[in-house]
C-alpha cells in the first residue's frame, strides 16, 4: 500500500483489526424498556382490573396478554404485598 500525505503527515492504511473478545449485543427489544412489576399493576389499579377478586395465574396471565410482558410469579407477588 502506498502512503497517503496530507501537508507534512503521513497517513498510512491498515488493514481491519479482528475483534477479540465476547461480542457486545443490543438490549433485547434494541434499547426499548418495559415498565417494572410495580409500574404494571399500578397501571391495572388505576384502570379498575381488581375491582373484583384475581388469582396470581389471572393477574401474570392479562399482564401477557394485554401488556405483552412476561413476569414471572416472583415479579409480582413481592409487588402486591408490600407498599
């Protein structure tokens, strides 16, 4: 390869480095966030989901369905029992 100059400097080319290492990936969803457990059944509050009785299965269950988030069971009973 021939050297390129630019006024008095010397600009040479290489060649592509290789990358080493584990590969950095984009956050799934490509940055996007979902709203917490907390945030999500706050939201369902405030729009009347439990102004009757539900079961753990039927609360995990609508959050997929309605929401497309999937918490696990862990996720949320933490967030209904404390404030």
């Amino acid at each position: 390869m021939r050297p390129l100059t630019c006024g008095h400097t010397e600009i040479r080319q290489t060649s592509p480095k290789k990358a080493t290492g584990a590969k950095k990936t984009a956050p799934t969803g490509a940055g996007r966030r979902t709203a917490g457990p907390k945030a999500v059944l706050e939201s369902l509050i405030d729009d009347g989901y439990f102004s009757e009785p539900r079961g753990m299965g039927d609360i995990r269950q609508h959050i997929r369905d309605q929401r497309a988030i999937n918490f696990g069971t862990s996720d949320v009973s933490p967030t209904l029992t404390h404030d």
